[in-house]
C-alpha cells in the first residue's frame, strides 16, 4: 500500500484525532454463564481514535540490587525485582511521551492483568484521602504486577500493598486474573481499595464508574480491601447505605453521570433483555444472570453495540448517547480461561486494533514469544506498515458511511470471526497434547507461529479492503456507486 493519505482519508482520520475522553467498557463473564464453560474478561480501551497501540512480548530478564521502575512523567518508583517474568503487553507507541499504558497481558505464570476503566471517586473522599500525584497510575500497573506476580490473588495483593504505602494517582477499576479464579478491583482514593473474587455464576458490565456494593471486609478468602474501608467513609461523613447494608460505590464513587448510564443499560439489557432494567434505574447491579449462556461472540458484538433499534440509538436519539461501540476505540480483547489450559498457558486473547465495530478480533495464546512486525511499529502518525493503523484506517473508511461502505467490511469480519472461533478448538487440542506432552518449547513455538500468520492473513485481507474502499470512496465524487461495497475477497486460503 503506498504510503501517502488521500483527501478523504485525511478528512476522516482528522476526526480520529479529535481530543481524547479516556473512557473504557469492561466486561466479566464466569465460567458458568459460557456456552463453552471458559471464563471471560473483556474491555475496550477507548482513549480515542487516533491514539495508536502496539502488542509486543517482554522477554524474561534480571536486574540487580538497587535498581528501580520509574514513571519518568510523575517521579513514581518501585523496586525491580531480580529476575522479571516474561509477560505480553499492548502499550502505546512510546512517542506519545505519557507512559507505557501496556493496557492487557499475560506472564508466563498464566497470569493476565487488564488494567483499567478509569473511575472517579467524590469530593468528600478527596478531602480527606487525595490522589497522590506521584502514586501508582493506569499508565504502570501492568507493568508492575505482570513481572513479578504468579497467581491473580498475588497481583491484588501487590497492588493493595502499593496503594497503601504510597499511594494512588488515579480512580481506577481492574481485573486480574489466572486459570483458577478472577479478581475484580476498585481503588477509590489515595489509599483506599477493595477487591472481590469474582463468582463463577454471574455476568458484569462496567463503565467508568464504582460498581461494588456491600463489602464483608471479614471475608479474607474472597475480600481484600483496606481494613478501614467502612470506619474511614462513616467517620468522614460520606457513607451511604442501599437495602441497608453499606454501599462502596455510593460512599467513595461520583454520581452515575449518563455516559455511564447509557452504557449499564445498554451492556445489561444487551446481554439479558430479559431483564429489562429500566434506563432510570436507581443503581445499576454489578452482577447478573442472564437466561441464557453467553458465547464469545456475543462478547464482541457487546463491544461493538450502538444500542441499534432502542430508545438511544445515536442515529435517532435527540440528545447526544455514550455507546459502547464507539468510534473512540484504540484496541479492544476479551480473554478467555478455559479448564483445560495448563496453568503456563494462561489464556487466549481475542483482540481488535481500533473500533471493534469494523476491525476482527484477532486470537494469540498468552505463551507467545513473538509478534509480528507490525504490531511493533512505534509511531503516533499513521504508519501503512502499522498493524494499528491498517485496521484503523479501514474502520475510518467504513464509517463514513455505515450502510454503503461499512456494511460489507462488517459482514467479512464477522465471517472471518466465525472461522478463527471454530478452528481455535482445533488449536486448542493441538496445544494441550503438547503440553499433556511435556514439549513445553514446541508448544510456544506453535502458539506464537498460530498467532503470526492469522495475523499475517488478516492484515493482507484488511490492506485488500483498504485499497479497494479508498477507490470506491473516491468515485463517488464523480458518479455515485450504485450498489453498496463488497469485499472481492474471501475466506479461502486463510491461515491454518
């Protein structure tokens, strides 16, 4: 592909580039809620359009005595340990100069982070607890917890000892996670937290806000928390009760502002309409049944949802609508722990570069030892050689309009999913017999060549679209296209 921007194509990734809202979309999905019996843990990074992303492994290494992690924007440190786990990670292209923000990964413990939606807490816990303007930030927690951690507990653990001993710069909300269990965690304030293992029996959407409820802060097996969580809101005057038990979300969290309303609703309703949670709801549950199991697919239609035919579909809506699926996507992933993955394998991840609603998610076990070389481009600029930006750059092509360009990009996704779904249970035997097996290398060599070429194809098959929309776009300057565009393309000869 020739690496120059048309005018269409500038106008459009002018739009991509519009300030950032840092925002994100988190979902949880355990184990027993599945078609397929795995749990999931999914998010959208959604800092905006034009903020390019990398996936890259960080290979096993050793420090020596004394030597620091340091936030070179805010002066935070934290000692290295001496030997650093091998881990995966989705930074931000490091000329963007405000962090590594590694986003998602597994180490070689099994052990994924997804850190985080950003939350804020109210002013009355600010008074009295404040940010730290040198604490731990969003920006760092993966790559603090991925190296040195060998279970999801461990990971709470490090980061509550962090909070409490010097401090948080931000709200934040994450999960860890590992193949026995998962962990959902708020940090409210300068020094305060609380965690919760997550049940296998339930579902959970969650914006940018607080959603824990009770805390029962003598559960140690499946709490942890900051031991004064409930005596610190009560002596400071901003705690709040719901059905008369307290509430850790209305005490330390803002009110629901309608960003994040619009995306409760919509993710709740989206995924059990049978339960039809009114748009007004009182306070949202942070976690739901639905009727019916949830497949992986749904999960990645739940991140590209623009509450299409409801009350607040953006097309018809009068008042502006905070969806899920928004253009603002950097990358998206949902990770999936199944029973039979042995413990070093930690996962899949299914990931998107750029908005999910015209990109594909992309799978890669979490022992690779390589990715391709695209992904590795650093760069904030559109970059033609950029995995990033040829996902991107067709999305924004796409979305110029939605039904005449966007359609068919869609449905050749979503076809391309459904093929990489089914063949993933193939894959997936392959890898546990090498395991079962005791060929550990070969079985990291297979997952990291799987993961290549399926991202080779994908990559050569988005360029393809690329081209063949740019021109179709360019025509209708002239004469307008009669028919809608369709890829020429099609799923033969994709990736073994």
């Amino acid at each position: 592909m020739k690496k120059f921007i048309t005018g269409a194509l500038a106008a459009a990734l002018t739009l991509a580039f519009a300030i950032p809202t840092f925002a994100c979309t988190g979902t949880y999905v355990g184990k027993y809620m599945t078609e397929d019996g795995s749990r999931m843990v999914a998010r959208t990074e959604d800092i905006g359009g034009g903020h390019t992303k990398r996936f890259e492994v960080i290979p096993r290494t050793t420090y020596k005595n004394g030597e620091y992690f340091v936030d070179e924007q805010t002066g935070f440190k934290y000692p290295q340990p001496a030997v650093v786990y091998k881990y995966t990670a989705v930074p931000d292209s490091e000329v963007e100069d405000d962090g590594i923000y590694a986003e998602i990964g597994f180490n070689e413990y099994g052990v994924a982070v997804d850190a985080t939606v950003s939350a804020s807490p109210n002013e009355a816990v600010l008074a009295v607890d404040p940010l730290v303007d040198d604490g731990l930030r969003e920006a760092n927690i993966p790559t603090i917890v991925l190296p040195r951690v060998q279970s999801a507990r461990e990971g709470v653990e490090l980061i509550a000892s962090i909070v409490e001993e010097q401090g948080a710069a931000e709200g934040n909300v994450l999960m860890i996670a590992d193949k026995n269990e998962a962990w959902y965690m708020e940090i409210y304030s300068g020094h305060r937290y609380a965690a919760i293992k997550m049940p296998d029996d339930v579902v959970s959407v969650f914006p940018n806000c607080f959603m824990l409820d009770y805390v029962d802060l003598s559960d140690t097996e499946n709490v942890i928390a900051s031991a004064d969580l409930i005596d610190f809101a009560k002596e400071n005057g901003f705690y709040k009760e719901y059905n008369g038990k307290f509430h850790a979300a209305l005490s330390y969290g803002e009110e629901l502002t309608t960003g994040n309303r619009d995306r409760l609703w919509g993710g709740i309703n989206f995924l059990a309409p049978e339960l039809n949670i009114p748009y007004d709801a009182e306070v949202f549950p942070l976690f739901f049944k639905p009727s019916e199991k949830i497949a992986l697919k749904d999960v990645m239609e739940l991140q590209r949802y623009r509450y299409e035919g409801t009350e607040r579909d953006p097309e018809t809506a009068t008042d502006e609508v905070r969806v899920i699926g928004t253009e603002r996507q950097a990358e998206c992933h949902i990770l999936q722990f199944k029973d039979e993955y042995p413990t070093e394998l930690g996962g899949v991840m299914w990931m998107t570069m750029g908005n999910a609603e015209h990109s594909v998610y992309l799978p890669t076990y979490g022992n690779i030892t390589e990715t391709n070389e695209e992904y590795l481009v650093k760069t904030a600029d559109y970059d033609a050689n950029s995995a990033y930006w040829k996902f991107r750059s067709l999305s924004t092509l796409a979305e110029l309009n939605r039904e005449k360009y966007g359609q068919g990009v869609r449905d050749f996704w979503s076809a391309y999913e459904d093929m990489l779904i089914e063949k993933q249970e193939e894959a997936d035997k392959e890898i546990v017999k090498l395991y079962e097996s005791g060929f550990v290398s070969d079985a990291q060599k297979f997952a990291t060549e799987l993961g290549m070429s399926i991202a080779d194809d994908a990559m050569e098959k988005a360029d393809t679209m690329f081209n063949e929309l740019m021109q179709y776009v360019a025509t209708e300057a002239g004469r307008a296209n009669k028919n809608p565009y369709t890829p020429s393309i099609t799923l033969e000869n994709t990736a073994e």
